[in-house]
C-alpha cells in the first residue's frame, strides 16, 4: 500500500468516527452567536445547532435540530424559520413544498405567524421566509423574493453578524437569477462574507459563502484562505468537507481535492438512513474520483465507480446518482484510456458519447466516432 493510500486511509477513519460520536457538539460545526427570544435554554441550543449545520447546507442535520427546537418551545418562530430553509439547496434546489408546510406548523396564516414573532428583527426573518416559501411562481421568484427580504433586514440591522451571513446566502441565491448582473452580485456576496470572515474566520456562513461566492477560475485565489479554514471549521458536515475543493481543484491541489472528497463522503455515507437524499455522497464522489484521475490513481478512481454503483443500487430511480454514475464511468475510461467500444444508442449521455467517440477514434473505428460525433452536435445543438 502506498503512503498516499495509507493517509487517506487514516484520515477516512478518523472522521468516520467523528461523524459517529458527535450528536449537536457545536465546536463541530463552527463558531457563531444568534440570539433569540425564546426562554427555553434547550430550545436555544438546538436551534444553534441548526443554523450552524445551516450554514454549511447539512440540510437534514438543520432539520432535526430545528425540530427539536420546536419540540421545547412550539411558538418559538424562529425554529420554523430555520426548517423551512431545510428542504432544498437555496442555490440549485428544484420546487418543493416543504418550506411552506415548515412554516404552516407555526400558524395558518401569515397575520398570526406575524404575531407570534417578538421583535422587529425575528419578524423580518420570518418574513424573508414567508417569502422563500409562500411567493407565487418557481424558484427564481422566490429567491429573488427571499434576498429582497433579507435586504430589508440587512439595512435595519447591518450590523449583526447572522443578518450579514444570511443576506450574502440570499444575494447569492438570487444571483443566478440577474442575468447580466450576476457577477456583480457575486461580488458583492463576497465582498460580505470576506467582512464576516474577517470578524470571524470560525464562522461557518463566512467562509462557506466567500467560497461559493469566488468559485471561478479568476477569483478563486481570492478564497483560497477561507477554503484553507473552511475545512475545519465544520467536520460533522458533509458539504463543509467537500466545499473547499471548489477552489483546490482550480489551483491544481490534487491531493486536498482527493482527501477532502473522501472525507465528504465518508461523512455523508454514516450519516445516511433509507429514504434520505444522496446528494452529498454522488457530488463528493464525482469530485474525489476527478482528483483521484488527476493524481493517476486508478484504483481509487474504480472504487469511487463501485461506491456510486452501491449507492444507485441502495437509491433505484434517483436520476442524480443514474447520471453521476454514466459521468464517472464515462471519465474513468477518458482519463486512463482504457478504451472500450459500446452500442451507440439514444440513451447515452453526453460524458458516454464522449468516452465512446474518443474510443472508436482511438481503436480504428472511424464510422462509429463519425456517428457519435454527429449524434454528441445534436445534442449541442438542442441545448445551445
């Protein structure tokens, strides 16, 4: 075994065990202040723990902690406020209904949600979520409501540290919805999060958000301090252990890309029951296996194939895990030119149509690559 090997060994078990022992440790997901006005101490903490896993998108960790909350302290709005962020990723995730429901538990209708808030600033938390959950139209109404919101918040309290944290969460969600001024508000998210980071370079929102906010070729050199920090900051989270490789994979950082993503999967493999979501353990496989190849470890790039194959199997009908599996498959053969032939065919993806072309060319079937070439342009052509 190599020495390569037996350090990624290691640090698999270590935070494999980790993941295991820690319950709601806060000192495992970062260092933060939100208070609240409920009076139960136990409702405080709980709802600590889920802004904290929160922060980093553990979003069924969040959920069970928000929950908690409201098991000690049903009227406590900010417990509903928490969970209704729970139920999908705010920046990629499709429509769901699940916010709303959150927020329904509080009361059925706004007016008496709006009551049960007992300041001005919980009441615009809750009505940035109301605004999350409740706009009318698809997800690009309803984080553009969301960050309007929160920019309300913001420019009553700018000085409050979860204010800032969940207004930069907010305008990064909202950017992918600007058009041309999508970088300027990534920009100014950044801008944000590198004023919280700068405060508090334990915080998990900060660091989390300078990241996202940067992840580009051109600027990631400007989070490369928070991803430094942001791997430690949040090891009982799956996301927060894969987050930094965003920007070690655009500086050449082959190694961290792999041992990150092995400790982000590994995390969100314990943490995983049946009839959980498996996002985070396809994304941290796709990343850890690209890092693998890039280091030219072969036999990591099969086992990560064999993990996404178990977990299709563990998740039959998840179309994110199908399609994570034809890509990491597709980029195995790519990457080590182990050339194979297959059946083109209409139900080949668009990484499957490369493989298969850049095989035939390479094992002298020119016909096939010329078919697959015209099919990999119609595709092109359909999804300009």
């Amino acid at each position: 075994m190599s020495l390569r090997c037996f350090n990624a060994l290691v640090f698999s078990f270590f935070f494999s065990t980790l993941t295991q022992a820690q319950t709601t440790d806060l000192s495992l997901i970062g260092t933060y202040d939100f208070p609240t006005t409920t009076a139960s101490a136990e409702a405080q903490e709980a709802f600590l723990a889920g802004v904290g896993y929160l922060h980093s998108f553990g979003m069924t960790q969040a959920q069970e902690a928000f929950r908690e909350a409201q098991q000690h302290d049903p009227d406590f709005v900010m417990a509903y406020w928490g969970e209704a962020f729970t139920y999908q990723h705010p920046f990629f995730g499709a429509l769901s209904e699940g916010p709303g429901q959150a927020l329904m538990k509080l009361a059925p209708t706004p007016a008496l949600r709006a009551a049960k808030a007992q300041n001005d600033k919980e009441k615009g938390f809750l009505q940035a979520a109301e605004a999350y959950a409740l706009t009318p139209g698809g997800m690009p109404e309803r984080r553009i409501a969301w960050m309007e919101a929160m920019k309300s918040v913001f420019d009553r309290y700018p000085e409050d540290y979860e204010v800032k944290a969940f207004y930069t969460a907010s305008l990064l969600a909202a950017a992918g919805h600007s058009g041309d001024s999508r970088e300027r508000m990534n920009m100014y998210a950044g801008s944000l999060a590198l004023e919280l980071f700068k405060e508090n370079d334990n915080h998990p929102g900060a660091a989390h958000y300078v990241i996202h906010a940067f992840d580009d070729p051109i600027h990631a050199p400007i989070a490369l301090e928070a991803a430094q920090k942001y791997r430690d900051i949040a090891p009982a989270v799956s996301h927060a252990r894969h987050m930094p490789s965003h920007i070690f994979i655009q500086h050449g950082m082959w190694e961290e890309v792999s041992m990150w993503n092995e400790s982000a999967w590994q995390a969100a493999h314990d943490l995983w029951q049946p009839g959980d979501r498996v996002g985070d353990q396809n994304h941290s496989g796709d990343w850890g296996q690209y890092g693998d190849l890039q280091l030219g470890n072969v036999d990591r790039s099969e086992l990560w194939i064999e993990r996404a194959e178990q977990t299709l199997k563990e998740n039959p009908g998840d179309s994110r895990s199908y399609a994570t599996l034809k890509t990491m498959r597709a980029r195995h053969v790519i990457e080590t030119q182990q050339w194979q032939i297959t059946t083109l065919s209409d139900e080949l993806s668009a990484d499957e149509l490369l493989a298969l072309g850049l095989s035939a060319a390479h094992l002298g079937d020119l016909n096939l690559a010329e078919r697959t070439a015209a099919r990999i342009k119609s595709l092109s052509s359909d999804s300009p």
